[in-house]
C-alpha cells in the first residue's frame, strides 16, 4: 500500500511540475469529464483523500468550495498539508488491519469499509483521475506525465514514511 501511495504521490508531483507550464486560463479552462479543469482534477483527488484519511483518523473532513480554487500553488500546499496524514495512517495500517470504518448512507444504513479497502480506494481513485489529465493534455497537444509503473523508479528506502 505504501509503494502505492509513494508512486500516485510522485505522479501528482510531475503533474503539479507540469502544470506550471500553462497558462492559468489553460489550467482553469473548463474541459468534458472529470472535474472540469486540469487544477480542479488535481484538487479534487487530494481532498477525496483527505475525507477518506480524515474519516479514518477520526478527525474533522476540511470543507472548501472547489469554485474557491484557483491557484496551483495552493493545492500543492493542500496536497502537503494532507500527505501529513496519510502517512500517519498508512505508517499504522498494518497494525490497525483489522479495523473498519462505519459510513452511513443518505438513509442512514452504514456501509462498513475495512481501512486497507479504503486506502485502496484512494489509490485508485487518483490513478482515475490522473487518466483524465492525461486526455487532456493530449488534447492541447502536449505530452501528459508519464504514468507507467514498470519504468519508475519508486524509492521506498528515501521516502517520507
């Protein structure tokens, strides 16, 4: 699970790189599918982490308007802000296997997701999205970040957990 979180991490971090290549009304320009924009995508996946992390830590979920974002750098910060608590979470996940996280539906009936499952779901949700902003970069014609995870070189020894 680490290496996963490593590896959507440093895709995220080449994203971020990246974006600051674009103009602000290309990384805000409204765009089918997703979430809309390339900096909304990235946003986006690092508050649905932070629910779930925060959910699991049993900490309050931060709430922003996502019309509120509107600059690169302030999601980066958000994505630090949050990768805090996810290793805290993921450093403890072996030892807390066995727990489970109770989410009630709009009926109220609970749905009950085991954490692994969760941060499973997270990872997934991300390599989703980062999918989606590599349509788009194809579509404004330029080469979108590398995602393959054969030819990346993923440092578990360095890493931050």
């Amino acid at each position: 699970m680490r290496e996963l979180f490593l590896y959507n991490w440093q895709i995220r971090e080449d994203w971020f790189q990246w974006c600051k290549n674009l103009s602000p009304e290309e990384l805000t320009k409204k765009r089918v599918g997703g979430m809309g924009s390339f900096l909304h995508n990235l946003y986006h996946v690092i508050d649905c982490e932070q629910i779930w992390v925060n959910q699991m830590l049993n900490k309050p979920v931060i709430q922003r308007d996502i019309e509120e974002i509107t600059n690169l750098n302030k999601v980066n910060e958000f994505s630090n802000e949050v990768k805090k608590k996810t290793i805290s979470l993921i450093e403890n996940l072996e030892q807390e296997s066995n727990k489970v996280l109770q989410v009630n539906r709009k009926n109220n009936d609970p749905y009950f997701f085991p954490y692994e499952k969760v941060a499973l779901h997270i990872c997934m949700h991300e390599v989703h999205h980062i999918g989606q902003l590599s349509v788009w970069a194809r579509q404004i014609n330029r080469k979108p970040v590398s995602s393959d995870i054969l030819f990346r070189k993923i440092n578990l020894e360095n890493s931050s957990f």
